[in-house]
C-alpha cells in the first residue's frame, strides 16, 4: 500500500481545481483526503489530493485526475510524491468564483466532461446549450435567452454572417465579423479563433502562448501574424478561443465552413494576460457594472494597512482584523466597484508618486513582508499607458521616493521633430529629413492623444523614425506602437545596436532626455541599418540595459532586495524578456500574480500607502 499525493500549484485562485478537490471527496475507490497549502494567501497555492492504495488503484486515480483537471493559465507546477502520513482533510474547500457569474455553483462555462457532448459537431447532443453537466454545471451561466437557442438557430446565425458579413450575438454582448471593424482610435483587433488546427499557419506563437489559449480560463493573448500575411495586416491581434457555450458552438460551425478566425467586438470579458519573467500575469480585471450579476470578489490573508477601506480608480477594498489568521493578519478584500457606487476622485501632478507606491506594496504583498513596517529595501517598475511611467525606490526605513519618472513627449510631430532639430540631435534630424522624406512628413502629420509620458508615445515616433509606417496616412499612436513591438519580436540576431537613454537631473527626480534617445536612433538608420527589426529590438534591449544599470546604481545607495514590476505596459514581451535576463541574475523579481498588473493591485496596495492624496475629496 503506498500513500501518494497529486499537487497543483497555482501563482493564483482556480475555482474549478478547488471544486475538483472536493468532488474527489466522492471518490469511493480509495480513501481520499484533499487540501489547498497557502489557500487565501497572496502567491502560489498548491492544490493537492491524497490517497492510500495500492498500484493498480493509484494508476486508475492518476488517469482520473490527469484527464479531469485541465490546463489552467495559473498553473506552474504538477506533480506525484510519495507521503508518509496525509495532511489533507475530508472538509470541502472554499471554491471563490473569479468570474462574474449569475450562479454561484458554476465554476466553468463548460469542462472536460460536457464539451465533448455538446461542443462536438460529431457528438448526438451538438449544440444542445443547456447540457446539465454535474462536474461544472456550466448550464447554470446561460440566461434564458440563451438557453431557449437551438442548434438551427445557431446555423442560421452562422449563414446570417456568412451572407452579412456582421453578426450582432446580443446574448453574449459582442459582435462577429468577417472584416476588420471600424477602428478611428487603432485600438488592436480582436479574433476568435474557430479552428485551433491553423493556428500556426496564420500566427507566430510560442508553446506557453499556445497552452493559455487552451486553458479553462480561455484568455485573450497577444500575438503577431505571420510575415506579410495577407488577410492579416495589423502588426498585433489580440486572440482567443471559444470562450461560452453559445461562442464554443458558433465557432465550431465556422470552422465546418472553413473559417478559421473572425472578427470580435464587445463585452466578452475575457481576461487578457501578459507573460513575465516566465508566467503569466493578468493586466487588469473587467469592471463589470452590471447589478445582475454578481461582481468577482477576492479574499487574501493580508496585514494590518494604514487605512482599512477605499474606493480607488474603479475598485474597493476592505480590511478586517480576522481571529483565525495569524498575528498582525487580518482579512482584506478587493472587487471591481459598481458604476453606481462613487470612488475616490484621483487627480496626479509631476512629482506624484502615489499610484507606483500603491503598486510596490501590492507586489510586496507576494510573501515579502508580513506587518507594513517590514516593506523597505525595494524599488518598483511601473509602466502605465494610463499614468506616468516611473521607478519609485523604497528604503531601510519604508520611505518612498521618486527615482524616475518618464517625460510628457509633445503631442504633435512637427514640435517633436522642432525639438530634436533645436537640440544637439539637428544634424541627424536633418540628415533623416533629408534621405528619407516621405516618413518626415509622416512624422509631421502624427497626433498623440491621452497621455504621453508612457513608453507608447516614444514607440510611436520611434516606428515613423525608422520606417515602420508604410502606408500613405501616418497611423494612430497605438498601430505605430504595435507595430513597433511586432517588428522587435520578429528580430532573433545575437547583436543589436545600443540605444542611448540617458538621464535628466530634476528638482525631485530624474526623467529621459528623449531628444538624446530618438537621435541615436535617427544616427544608426542614417547610418545605413535597414533592418527596422534590429533596430525596434535594440530599444527594448538597450532600455532594459539601462533600468538595470539604474537598479545597480540604487542598490549601492539603499540596498535593494526586491524589484517588482507593475503596469499595464508590461504587455511587451520583449521588454520583459529581455529585463528579467538583465535584472533576474541580481534581484529577485516580484510579481503578485494573485492580482492584476494594473487594477486590482492599485486599490490594495493604497491601503499600505502613506500619501495623504488618498482621502477622498
């Protein structure tokens, strides 16, 4: 007789591996004890199943187990280990939705055991929607509206898009369409992937990509087309399976007619990720604002704050002293604020720093210090598209101070190129004007709009510096951006040119002598280097060579022991790649990924946050 243990460790919360757990408790087979190490804590939790056996017993649970608990994005370790005595307990564990949902018992929109019955257009039972499935009960989630749909009437869905080209699915709150929506802002496009078979025809995608979009939690992910695609133009597509029974089914229908992807518009809530330092993190939680439904609510084991509630940039957040957590712990909650209920008002000026430290003590929360007194020797990378871009170091008494902040760039590209042909970059400026006309006039023309001191404002301008705009009108700051990012992720050379970033002194802080940065860019394409790859790859590279070198630079001053990184611009890839290679062989990166890179981890984070701007105004 052996005693064996199954684990799943997870960075955070999966219901659907909790409610696993506990239906294992039916397992009449064997004796069967279950658990959740760290279960509410901030960072990994692990998931395990126990049981005494002999080998054939264990071999049967071992399939049972591998085939019932699906890939879930949090997922970073499995495994089988030998147990002397059980831990587990025969208690039901809590099973927390992290999804809105109107049933509080679904835990999934559908699961191993009923997508083969109505998701399979061989199986007797295709499209029937309301499958009453006893593993996830997904069924529970469909409105009746949804419920009353017929497999005829989701093939006359189909042939209405196929005729039309357009699709409003009002039962899912989103549109389908063959072509491109209208898109004035150049927000990225949006897919649904109906035939995972030709993934690899269409995209470029790595073997994590491709098992997150598999997932229970059916993310979006970011992805670049194939080379000169020609049904694909933009540089990045945000992409996604069938993600509800109603899309599941229309997008196997698609699929029979030979279309592999269409067009997605609309409130689909999916949850869109970004891959740092070797997992996924989640960029921000759907503010979902819809009283009928429940809202997603998040419980931790959290010390005691400065404050114990706020309502912050669309979140509020609670905390409690609570008798069964450990000393100076106490319960805090976090959900998405309804659009009824008020916040509060947030307004930021230069030298604010308020939102970066709100973000530090949320990555802190992942395990690094256990009374608020405990967070010092740290520094925080955050990366906004929303609000500025900054380093805030925290030292060995807990003080906070602004180390970098990124400039406000001009919001026009005629006062962007006065400014580099007013500063000692002018004879690059105008040997560029000079050798590649048509994308100085591209340059002229460019509009940033919203904020500007973010890295996608530089993006921008830097694409039209090296050519990265082909077509005749200059495009939205966002498609140069995105253009930008796809042209570095295409690069896989050895060797790049080294960017300049060089620092301002401030009264407060330090900021980016931007003029310096785009004129050593201007000089290595006058220069001769055609390849825009190289080139978009080298900013990514040489500015993680430089935060690196600022993080050494204030390692000697304070002495840091943690990095964290936060913000929504953590989206590029590239740039995270190559920052955990310069960073990660000296710091310990810190990620929270129980909570959003930007969302969720502001408004818990403000609870630890001395700045009085916090007070409601």
């Amino acid at each position: 007789m052996k005693h064996i243990r199954f684990e799943f460790t997870c960075s955070r919360q999966v219901p659907l591996y909790a409610h696993l757990c506990n239906q294992y408790l039916n397992y009449d087979a064997l004796n069967i004890s279950i658990g959740c190490d760290n279960q509410n804590d901030f960072g990994p939790q692990t998931y395990f199943i126990e049981a005494q056996g002999e080998q054939i017993q264990l071999e049967q649970l071992a399939d049972a187990i591998a085939a019932d608990f699906l890939i879930s994005v949090w997922l970073v370790d499995s495994g089988i280990k030998v147990i002397d005595e059980p831990q587990g307990q025969r208690t039901l564990l809590e099973v927390v939705p992290t999804e809105a949902t109107q049933a509080d018992q679904s835990v999934a929109a559908f699961c191993q055991q009923c997508y083969p019955l109505f998701g399979d257009n061989q199986a007797a039972q295709f499209g029937k929607l309301d499958l009453a499935c006893a593993c996830c009960h997904g069924e529970m989630r469909l409105t009746d509206a949804q419920k009353a749909l017929t497999l005829s009437d989701l093939k006359a869905m189909v042939t209405m898009l196929i005729n039309h080209g357009t699709l409003d699915l009002s039962s899912e709150g989103v549109q389908l369409s063959l072509e491109p929506f209208a898109n004035p802002t150049g927000m990225r496009p949006q897919l649904l992937i109906c035939n995972p078979n030709t993934l690899n025809a269409h995209f470029c995608l790595k073997d994590h990509q491709v098992f997150a979009l598999s997932s229970i939690e059916k993310p979006l992910i970011c992805v670049r087309p194939t080379q000169d695609h020609q049904k694909l133009p933009a540089p990045l597509y945000d992409i996604c399976f069938g993600y509800s029974r109603v899309v599941l089914v229309l997008s196997e229908i698609l699929r029979q007619k030979g279309i592999d992807w269409v067009y997605l518009e609309g409130q689909h809530h999916r949850p869109a990720l970004a891959w740092i330092d070797g997992a996924w993190a989640q960029l921000s939680s759907q503010t979902l604002g819809n009283t009928q439904q429940s809202q997603a609510i998040k419980h931790f084991h959290a010390p005691e704050p400065l404050r114990e509630d706020i309502r912050f940039l669309g979140f509020k957040t609670n905390w409690q002293a609570h008798k069964k957590t450990r000393s100076h712990q106490g319960l805090l909650t976090v959900q998405p604020l309804s659009s009824l209920e008020s916040q509060t008002v947030y307004e930021t000026d230069e030298e604010d720093h308020t939102l970066a430290d709100a973000a530090l003590f949320a990555a802190l929360l992942n395990g690094k210090f256990t009374t608020h007194k405990q967070a010092k020797h740290a520094a925080v990378i955050y990366l906004s598209q929303e609000h500025t871009g900054q380093i805030v170091t925290c030292d060995n008494k807990g003080e906070t101070s602004l180390f970098f902040a990124l400039p406000e760039l001009p919001d026009n590209g005629y006062d962007i190129f006065h400014k580099l042909d007013s500063s000692p970059q002018k004879a690059v400026a105008q040997k560029f004007k000079s050798l590649f006309p048509d994308d100085y006039l591209k340059l002229l023309s460019l509009k940033l709009h919203g904020r500007r001191d973010n890295l996608q404002s530089l993006w921008a301008i830097a694409a039209i510096l090296i050519g990265l705009n082909p077509q005749e009108e200059t495009q939205t700051q966002e498609y140069l951006s995105d253009a930008l990012l796809a042209a570095a992720m295409r690069y896989h050379g050895a060797n790049a040119p080294r960017i300049d970033y060089p620092l301002t002194k401030g009264e407060a802080h330090r900021s980016l002598n931007w003029c310096k940065t785009l004129g050593t860019l201007l000089s290595f394409r006058v220069a001769g280097h055609s390849d825009p790859s190289q080139l978009a790859f080298a900013m990514q590279d040489s500015l993680a060579d430089y935060l690196a070198n600022w993080l050494e630079h204030i390692d000697l001053n304070i002495g840091v022991h943690n990095i964290a990184f936060a913000g929504n611009e953590l989206a590029n890839e590239t740039l995270c790649r190559r920052i955990s290679l310069r960073l990660g062989k000296n710091f310990p990166l810190v990620v929270n990924r129980s909570l959003d890179l930007e969302g969720d981890n502001l408004a818990v984070g403000a609870l630890y946050v001395k700045q009085r701007q916090l007070n409601a105004q």
